[in-house]
C-alpha cells in the first residue's frame, strides 16, 4: 500500500513494524530507514495541513473572508386594522388638517379599506363622545335607536288584561287593544364656538380634543333638557299620536315623590326623580321641619336638570319635579350619535377668528304611556 493511502493508525503501525525488523537478521536496513523517513514526512506534512485548516476555521468563524452574499431577517409588520389605524397618532393630526381644510384625502390615504361615507373620526372621538352619554345621568338612561329617516313607534293606549279559561268552558274574548303612534321626526341640534387663529394652529390630537370635547358636551346638555321638555309637556290623558303622564299638584313635602311614584305604572322599574337642584333644597327644609329621619326621595336616584324651575320661583301649577323611569323616553340618531363638525374661517376673518359649528341630527319623544308622574306647584303655595 502506497504510504499517501494510509491512514494515520496504518503508518503508526508500520513505523513499530519497522523497528521490530530492524532485529532481524538480514534485514536491509537502507531500505527500512528510507521507509521510515518517509512515513515521518508524510506524517509531518499531514500535521501541518491539519494545522492549516484549523487556522482557517478559526478565521472564518471570526469573520475573516469575502462577502459573498449578505442575508438579511426580513419582519414583516401585520397590515394593520382601521380601528388600530384610527387610534393612531398619524390619522389624528391627518384628520384635524381635515376639520379645517376639509380634504379627506390624507384621511382616506391611511386607511386600510375605503370607507364610504363621510370620514371616520379617530377613536378619541368616540370616547369623547361615549364618555358624554355616559356622564349625563339623563341620557345614559333613555332608550336609544339607530334608525334611518322618520321613526314611528307604537305604544299602548289601553289593553283588556289577561284570563283564565276553564276547560271546557266558552271561549275568553278576543283581547281589545287601542294604540297609538308616535312619529319622531329628526332635527338638527347644533352647537358653535369661536376659536383664534392662533389657536388653531395647535393642530392634532389637542385641536381635535378642544373641539369635540366643548362641542359635544354642549349637544348633549342640549338634548337632555328637550327629553325633559318631552316628558314636562306631555298631557295627562293620551290620544292616537301622544302618549302620556300622571300628575300630582303637590309641595316639597315627605310623602310627594312616593305618592308620585305610586301614580306610575307597574312597568316603570328604573324610577328617577328629576329636579332642579335648588329644589332639593325645599325636601331637605321639609325633612328638617319635622324633624324626621325620613328620605323624601324614596331611595331613588335624583338627578338635576336646570330645564325645571326652581320650586322658588316657579309659578303657580309650573312642572318642578318629575318621577319615573327614563327607559320610556326614545332617542333616534338616524345619521348615528357622532357629532358633524362644519370649519368656517370666513365670517369672523376680520376678527381673526374662527366659527366651528358642530351638529347632532336625532329625534326624541315620549314613547309609553304611565311611565312618568310630574309634580306640579299649588296655587298661591307658599315656601
């Protein structure tokens, strides 16, 4: 075998085997010891070749060597969603250039699907908006409907009771059920401040804030007195297109929301008792005067509307408190509960001003009967 085909055991093995013939008689040992040189050349030089790789591979590993080719990790970020969209930064100062240039391009540019309609408000918006409904203790209570164009809603005028049928007896008669109709036509509630120039140019989320915030809490206050205008101006006896409400004539006293409340029907469940806060006021001077450790208010939650006059200065026979649940009162938002802004920077342009009108389209009305009792002032009472 050829000693560049032997593997390393094979030439450690021949070079034992050479010192072993060394002994032996006859041997030729110029042959043997030219044997042996070459296996310790071959041996070396194999040695060195070792140590040549290895030196490569440690410069390799420590970066030495041409670029071939660079591979880069590629992060695909996930298509975001419009409502990640809307949440943004981005689309918030894109959509307060909107409110005063009113070019929804840039608007319509971020989003990841068209949206037709008018242009989607950023998310703060819709908190600025549900954080209003949810804070006014009025409307957070009334029905609310999302119903395109006029609204008619039925409600009971009268209604037979139910029976008891013996079997085998005659036949109960048919139920006679009267209703009436209420027809709730939408208009427009609107609201409009003045800002400065200057203050305009605050852009983003503070712009958009400061308007939606004063905007929409002045809407909202504006809608809660017309329901409490629905209910105070509603008739006590109910017709094909009305419904209607019970009515005490009564002074601040003990006793006048529970005999309120008992003039209610049996389906008001959520009762509320609706003043001006300075009529809480007589309650409180009825419960003193008498020295008793009674809650006028029955319990129930009182809220305040300044839509009511105050028991003081309210004439005689003049509505100044109501008790009943609220869930009998319906608003319609045909165009949805968000608020329209209009920008006009050309009728106070002398005055370096600037008129933003915001705009709420709903409908509102009493929709059941019996659901509210309003008190109402005595003639020639006195404090």
């Amino acid at each position: 075998m050829e000693i560049k085909e032997m593997t390393i055991e094979e030439l450690e093995a021949r070079k034992s085997a050479i010192v072993a013939e060394l002994d032996v008689e006859g041997a030729d040992l110029d042959a043997l010891e030219a044997e042996m040189k070459s296996i310790k050349a071959e041996m070396e030089s194999r040695k060195a070749a070792e140590a040549q790789k290895e030196e490569i591979r440690k410069a390799v590993t420590e970066g030495a060597g041409a670029v071939i080719q660079e591979f880069k990790e590629e992060k695909r970020e996930m298509a975001k969603t419009n409502e990640e969209i809307r949440a943004s930064k981005e689309y918030v100062d894109a959509f307060a250039r909107y409110l005063i240039n009113e070019d929804d391009r840039e608007c319509r540019a971020l989003l990841t699907t068209d949206a037709s309609g008018s242009v989607p408000v950023p998310a703060i918006v819709d908190e600025i908006i549900r954080t209003a409904w949810e804070n006014d203790e009025i409307l957070s209570r009334v029905r609310k409907t999302y119903i395109r164009g006029n609204l008619k809603v039925a409600f009971e005028l009268s209604a037979d009771g139910a029976y008891v049928h013996n079997e085998g007896t005659t036949a109960p008669t048919e139920e006679s059920l009267a209703l009436g109709i209420v027809t709730m036509v939408p208009k427009n509630i609107k609201k409009w401040i003045t800002i400065s120039d200057e203050a305009i140019t605050m852009g983003g989320e503070n712009l958009v804030r400061y308007i939606y915030d004063e905007l929409t809490y002045q809407i909202v206050k504006k809608l809660a007195a017309l329901v409490v205008d629905d209910i105070k101006n509603a008739p006590q006896v109910a017709d094909n297109d009305e419904a209607s409400v019970a009515k005490i004539t009564s002074a601040p006293g003990l006793t006048t929301i529970s005999e309120a409340a008992a003039n209610t029907s049996d389906e008001a469940t959520q009762m509320v008792v609706i003043m001006n806060k300075l009529t809480e006021v007589e309650f409180d001077a009825a419960r003193a005067a008498g020295n008793f450790a009674i809650d006028p208010f029955k319990g129930l939650p009182v809220l305040y509307s300044s839509e009511l006059p105050a028991y003081t200065s309210a004439s005689a026979n003049a509505v100044y408190a109501i008790v009943g649940d609220l869930k009998g009162v319906q608003v319609n938002y045909p165009e949805g509960d968000g608020i329209a802004i209009k920008y006009d920077d050309l009728s106070l342009a002398e005055k370096d001003m600037v008129k933003i009108v915001g705009r709420q389209y709903a409908a509102h009305a009493l929709t059941a009967c019996g659901r509210f009792c309003v008190v109402a002032k005595p003639s020639g009472a006195t404090t």
